[in-house]
C-alpha cells in the first residue's frame, strides 16, 4: 500500500513538471523616449512570473528574456501605451550559407 501511494505521488509529481508553462526566448524592446519605471516593471513581471532576464542592452532600450507566455502578455499590457515589441529571439544571417562566393 505504501508503494502504490509513493509511486502515485512520483507519477502525479512527474504530471505537474511536464504541465509547467513553456518559456519562450525573446527579446522586449520599448520606443527610446519610453521611461524607464516602464522596462522596470517589465523586467519584475518576468522575474515574478519564474522568468530570467538574460541580457539588458545598452544600445536599445530592451532586454532579451526567457520568459512563459503568461509573463510575456502582462509585459505587453504594461507596455501597450509605449508601442513595446516582444518579438522571438533567433538567430539572423547575413547572407545565404548556400551560396558560393
């Protein structure tokens, strides 16, 4: 009886680890006359929600996050007034690696 209930808790446990929010890469950028309480509150919603922020850039007013889809649409309401852009961080190319030069 006592491995029946141990085994149930492991199997309800293991359920609860693979229902958990799936993160997603992206990058937040705001307008640069945005303020900058705005990308702070931004930041803390991701951070609250179990989110990482990655990188903070100095060259735009943004930050890269790995964050789950629920943080990511508090970040949009809050930033809505500033035209925030959340957009997937991936890899860009400069030119077609099959071409031949």
């Amino acid at each position: 009886m006592k491995f029946a209930l141990n085994l149930f808790v492991i199997a309800f446990l293991t359920a609860l680890a693979l229902a958990a929010a799936p993160e997603r890469q992206v990058i937040v950028s705001y307008p640069n006359d945005t303020p900058v309480s705005v990308l702070e509150q931004a930041k803390a919603a991701i951070v609250k929600a179990g989110g990482i922020i990655e990188h903070e850039y100095n060259i735009i007013k943004g930050f890269a996050a790995k964050a789950p889809a629920k943080a990511l649409e508090t970040v949009h309401t809050l930033g809505a007034k500033y035209n925030v852009l959340i957009e997937d961080d991936q890899v860009v190319h400069t030119n077609d690696d099959d071409e031949i030069v």
